[in-house]
C-alpha cells in the first residue's frame, strides 16, 4: 500500500495568490484561467496590472472547479457557468441562514421539522 502525498497550502483571508500559484494549486493551465476570467467566473483582484493576483479564497472556488471539469469533462465555458451557478448557491444559502437566523425560534423548529419530512 502507498501513501499518498498531499500538499498543504495556509491561506489567510487577506493573503492574494498569483495566476502562477493559482494554476499549481488548481490543475488548471494559466491559459483556463484566462478564460474563467473573460468569462466572468473568476475575479483578479488588480485587473489593470499585468501580473493579475487573486484572494486566497479563489483558491478553494477554483479547486472546486478543477474537480468539476475532470469529473464531468467539462470544457472552460462549461466550467465559467458551473462556477458562476455554484457562487449563486452558496450565495442564496447565505441569505436563508440569515433569514432563517432572523425567525422566531419556534417558526425555524417547524421549518426544520417540514425540511426532515
């Protein structure tokens, strides 16, 4: 049996990444990369600059991502939607915690009830 090794990347929310980095710990070439960006799905932090930098979260989106394109094959337009639809997800389920957080307590306990059934 043969371990498998695993890199380790620590990231603070304030910490940025380059398009190098980012393709190391991705999988994806710079070249997808690019492209997630004309497409909208990925955000540099600079986009006037020449040597674009990232938020250390893009790291975790665009890992995801990678997963996605070679478990399901998909090409960079494919992925630029996927990303942008999971962002959407995450994003609603943000606002229903809120919303849910906001309820009185016995509202949220029979919404949880509703959820189980």
């Amino acid at each position: 049996m043969q371990a498998e090794s695993h890199d380790v990347l620590w990231l603070d929310q304030w910490q940025s990444v380059s398009i190098s980095e980012l393709a190391v710990c991705s999988g994806l070439s710079e070249a997808e990369l690019h492209e997630l960006v004309d497409y909208g799905a990925l955000a540099p932090t600079n986009p006037q600059e020449l040597q674009w930098t990232f938020t250390a979260d893009c790291v975790f989106r665009i890992r995801k991502a990678s997963r996605l394109r070679d478990d399901l094959e998909l090409d960079t337009h494919a992925l630029a939607l996927a990303i942008l639809l999971l962002d959407r997800i995450d994003a609603l389920e943000a606002q229903l915690s809120e919303v849910r957080a906001q309820l009185p307590h016995r509202f949220s306990q029979r919404s949880t009830r509703q959820n189980k059934a």
